[in-house]
C-alpha cells in the first residue's frame, strides 16, 4: 500500500513535456485503470479520445481565435506571443486526449453522479500514468465548449460532454506544490 499512498501524494500536474513518444501500451493501461473507476449504477458514462495530429491541426484556428479573444479581455499587449503559446498548447505534448461524460438531459442529477464518475475515470487515468513515470494536466479551458471540439470528436453536444483535455507526456520537470495544511480540509465533527 506504500506505493498506492506515495504515487497519490507525489502525483503533479504537468506544464512541460520531454520529446518523448509514449508506448500505446502505456496508454492502454492506464485506460484499464480508468475502465475500473467507481461508478454509480455502472453506467460507465467515459470517453476518452486520443487526438492526432491531423486532429489536433483541426482545431487550430479556434484556438488561435479563442486565444485572441482572451488576450482582448485581459488586455494584453502582446496578442501573437498569446496565440504562439495557446498552439504550443496544443501541439507540445506528445499525448492529447479529450475526455467526455454522457449527457442526462432529463435526469439533471444522473448527469451530475456521471460527471462526478468521469472525474474518478480520469484519475485513475492519470495515477495510471504517474505510476507508469508519464505525466499530465487536465485542461478545461473554453475549447472544450467549441462545436469544432464536438465535431472533430464525432459526438453530438446533446449525448456527451466535453470534460476536458488531457496533455500526456514524459515530464521535462517536475513542479512543487504547496497544499494546504490537514486542518484546513479534515475535520472531525461530533
């Protein structure tokens, strides 16, 4: 149990990725984690989606708009450094990965446990991985509610969600984090 408890503690989300490809095998054990996820009435609502390049390049010019857009609200001087970093995003990590959660339209809170079973899919994805010595980050920005996101994925927006994207890699560094002390998020009541 020491290793479960230490691969949970060490665990870190991940900015910078080596030039490093990872093994299908690898992928594919950590979607064996995922497909073992707790899941309230087995509804197994996950989907993961492994983006090519010729995927990936799809989706190029909304990322270059919604990061122009972005750069207009905050005010930002320099728009193209935005634009270069938001296709970095995109193209750097050598794994992309978009994760979607089965829509309920008319049961709110079977969407609402699905969406809380998709998260734990995806953790167990992304222990998987750490275990395995390959990092991530899970990005939830606004291309995850473009319909461009929807129609590259060939899902209709009613029947799944776009949770995320997942960015994979071998890690170039690995950050420290500060957590907050136990007694701030623990607490026993009577």
């Amino acid at each position: 149990m020491a290793d479960v408890q230490e691969n949970l503690i060490s665990r870190r989300s991940i900015y910078r990725f080596e030039e490093k490809p990872v093994p299908r095998e690898c992928l594919e054990q950590a979607f064996e984690a995922a497909r073992h996820a707790p899941c309230h009435k087995q509804t197994h609502p996950w989907r993961f989606y492994v983006l090519g390049k010729e995927s990936r390049a799809h989706l190029i010019d909304t990322v270059e708009k919604l990061s122009r857009e972005k750069s207009d609200r905050l005010g930002e001087t320099d728009v193209e450094k935005m634009v270069a970093k938001a296709r970095t995003k995109l193209f750097d990590p050598p794994v992309l990965i978009a994760v979607t959660s089965d829509r309920s339209s008319d049961d709110l809170f079977r969407e609402q446990e699905d969406y809380a079973a998709t998260v734990c899919a995806l953790h167990n994805l992304v222990l998987s991985l750490w275990d395995q010595g390959i990092g991530c980050q899970w990005s939830t920005g606004s291309i995850t509610r473009e319909s461009i996101t929807y129609e590259i994925l060939g899902v209709a927006a009613a029947e799944q969600r776009v949770i995320g994207f997942l960015k994979v890699g071998y890690p170039a560094t690995i950050p420290e984090r500060q957590k907050k002390p136990i007694e701030e998020v623990r607490f026993y009541l009577a």
